[in-house]
C-alpha cells in the first residue's frame, strides 16, 4: 500500500516541477523583457534621443512614440510587460492544468485570471 502511494506522490511531484518550470520560465521571460526594455530607454534618454517636452505616453500613443524612438516608449512598453508577467503565467499555469487535466487547477486559474482582468478593465475605465 505504501509503495503505491509513494509512486502516486513521485507522480504528482513529476506533473508539478513541469508546470512550476514552465510558470519560472514565464516570469524569467517577461523580466528580462521588461529591463531591457527599460534599460533601452535609459541608454536613449542618456543618449540624448528624448524630445524636449518629456511627457507621459499613453497607450494608444505608444506605437508612435516607439517609432519615433522616444525613450518615453519604452518606458511605458517595460512597464506593461512588468505588470502583464504575472497575467502571463497565469495564463501558462492554466493551460499546464488543463493539458494535465487538472481541472480544479484549470478551473482556480482561470478564476485567478478572470478576476486580473476585470481588475484591469475597472482600472483603465476610472
């Protein structure tokens, strides 16, 4: 009975280090997205490339401002990959559920993300 049960448990801690290293890649990502997007726009501020009036880029305004090669950016493009990471691993332990057919994991992550978006979505309305 025990070894059974031993097998189960090395089974379960199996599926698991796969998802835990897929979410750590996730997060890993989406940092090192984020720095260099910020450091870029350090090295262009420094470098002389912002316009004159410094301003606060919106995100309809961003696709501009990176074209332009506006440090402004890619501040704003570092900071939504900041903050969209961990919606992205969310996302990614979610999908790992489901593939494992996890459900109540599936099910909690996507309760997890649902409440991330409507939290966004009453952020950007007030």
């Amino acid at each position: 009975m025990s070894d059974s049960l031993s097998t189960f448990a090395e089974k379960v801690r199996a599926r698991s280090k796969g998802i835990n290293l897929t979410a750590a890649h996730v997060l890993t990502a989406g940092l090192l997205l984020a720095v260099a997007l910020l450091v870029t726009g350090i090295a262009l501020q420094l470098a002389g490339f912002a316009p004159e009036h410094s301003r606060v880029v919106s995100v309809m305004d961003m696709p501009r401002a990176l074209a332009a090669v506006e440090p402004s950016g890619f501040y704003s493009l570092g900071l939504i990959v900041l903050l969209a990471t961990p919606i992205a691993r969310v996302v990614a332990l979610a999908v790992g559920f489901g593939r494992r057919r996890a459900w109540l994991f599936c099910a909690l992550s996507a309760l997890v993300f649902a409440v991330l978006t409507l939290t966004a979505c009453l952020g950007l309305l007030t």
